[in-house]
C-alpha cells in the first residue's frame, strides 16, 4: 500500500513537472546579432517570425555532425517563415567561423558572439550546441541541449509555422 502511494505521487510529481515545462514560455532576450555579412539584427526585429537560435562553435563536433541537418531543417521552413541564424560562441575565432560558413555555404545569418553578449542574454550559455526555437510572439518555446531530435523540432516547426502571425 505504501509503495503504491509512493508510486502514485511520484507520477503525479513528474505530470505536474511536465505540464510546467510544456506550457512554460519565456520572452527571448533583446539581444543584437552581428552577422559574418556585417548586418545588426535586434532580437525585436525578428518578432513575427518563427525563429531557430543555434550556438555552437567550430571546435564542437556535434555542432559540426549536427548542421547538415540544421541546413536542410532551414531549406525545407524556410519559405514558411522560418529564420534561423546560427550564433559562434565567444572563443570562437572569426576566421575560423567566417571559412566554414563558407566552406559549408551555410543558407542561413551566422552571427559572431564576439563579447559573449548573446550567450549570456540566452541564459549563459556554455555548451554547445543550444539551440532555441523561438515563436512569432518572441517567446521560446523549447531550448534543446546538445543535438536536437530533428524528427521532433520539424513537427513543432510545422505546427509553429503553420499559426497565423
């Protein structure tokens, strides 16, 4: 009997958990992006926009395993709304970013987090990759540590991209 109700609390703890992590949102930080093209962006114009936040770094091999599919997730939304720019974390050297964007030909606005700004408006972030998707409204809706269950993330894009604005 006392396992039991053990049992029963703890699922309703982790429901009650879930429900909190599943409906919590929170509004994206107002922070400026420098792109590798030289362009300011304001978190605030991005507002009316699904938009996909990546930090990662040149020096991380799961960012790297990762962007193939981070690319073709920007090529099939894009013309949807989507928006995604992909943000070099702080230690990462401009040179290095700037030749494998090329390299890649990475559709999508790299930005340079030469002050550490970026990373930390979006709660200090250290590892990579982490990747924010962002609604029309300028909130988060998921943050993914480590590579995304790209599967997942394209159904909630759908869904996302599918609201009106």
């Amino acid at each position: 009997m006392k396992d039991k109700l053990i049992t029963t609390l703890v699922a309703i703890s982790i429901a009650i958990g879930a429900f909190f992590m599943i409906t919590h949102t929170s509004r994206a930080p107002e922070v400026r992006f420098m792109t590798l093209a030289g362009e300011s962006i304001m978190a605030s114009q991005l507002r009316g926009k699904v938009v996909l936040v990546n930090f990662w770094a040149t020096s991380c091999s799961v960012c790297l395993r990762e962007m193939p599919q981070l690319i073709a997730t920007h090529r099939r939304f894009a013309n949807q709304g989507l928006e995604t720019i992909a943000v070099a974390m702080e230690y990462d050297p401009p040179n290095r970013v700037k030749a494998y964007a090329d390299s890649k030909a990475l559709p999508f606005k790299v930005a340079l987090d030469a002050n550490g700004l970026v990373a930390r408006g979006f709660d200090d972030v250290r590892a990579t990759p982490t990747t924010y998707l962002i609604d029309r409204r300028g909130e988060i809706v998921h943050r993914y540590l480590g590579e995304p269950d790209f599967a997942a993330l394209h159904a909630q894009l759908a869904r996302l991209l599918a609201q009106p604005g």
